[in-house]
C-alpha cells in the first residue's frame, strides 16, 4: 500500500485527468551569475529509462558501446 499511495496513485491521477500523456519538460536551472543552463529533461508520468529504451534504444546501444569501448 506504501507503493500504491507514494507512487501509483499520483500516476494513475495523472491518466485520469490527462490521458495516457507522457509530456517531456527540460530542466533549466540557474546559475550565480544569471546564465540559464540546460540540465536535461524529465517526465512526471514515465521513468527515462523506459522513455530512452522505446524511443531511443538505438542511440542508446551505440553510447554504451563507445562508452566500454573506452573503457578498455
């Protein structure tokens, strides 16, 4: 139930009153000095990992094999 109330009910609120919508946001955050800077993205309805893997499997494949392939 810990799950449910922390987690799934705020999701399944998010698709009750939107749809099955998962709408991605870029993180900007500022700095000291004023300078917006670009932090990546985020999705309140789905984890990155699934959103990389089923839109971007192949981009990802190939930043893990550079990313061994210097490694070694």
């Amino acid at each position: 139930m810990d799950y449910w109330a922390g987690t799934m009910q705020n999701d399944c609120y998010l698709i009750a009153a939107d749809g099955w919508v998962a709408k991605t946001q870029r993180l900007l955050e500022t700095g000291e000095n004023g300078k917006t800077r670009d932090k990546g993205w985020t999705c309140d309805l789905l984890p990155k990992p699934l959103i990389t893997a089923r839109f971007f499997a192949k981009e990802q494949a190939a930043i893990e094999t550079r990313a061994s392939s210097i490694s070694n």
